[in-house]
C-alpha cells in the first residue's frame, strides 16, 4: 500500500472492493479524513489526495 508522510499526519493509497481510495491518520491514528468515491485508476486518486492537501509522494 502506497503511503507517504507530511505535516506528521500518514497519507495511504488503497485499493478497496470498489476501487482505489486514499485516507489521512493523524500522529494519534485518529482518521482525519478520507476520499468520499472510489476511484478505477490510482493515479486519479492521488491527485484527489493532492487536492485535499496531500504534499507528499506516496511510495
């Protein structure tokens, strides 16, 4: 699973039953935010990341 870090919050790229999706967990693992739609390609979902304020790379 593709994830990178910034801002000491983790940003993960999945893929779920439905597509890719991305989720944003703070230093204490609360999740603080998560893609609202699946997406059929990964890059797609990253870029949605990136608009909510991802500044990371996944890897």
């Amino acid at each position: 699973m593709p994830s990178c870090v910034a801002n000491g919050d983790t940003w993960e790229i999945y893929h779920a039953t439905d597509g890719w999706r991305w989720r944003r967990t703070a230093r204490n693992g609360q999740i603080v935010g998560s893609s609202s739609e699946a997406y059929v390609n990964q890059r797609d979902c990253v870029a949605n990341a990136k608009r909510n304020g991802m500044t990371c790379e996944p890897v």
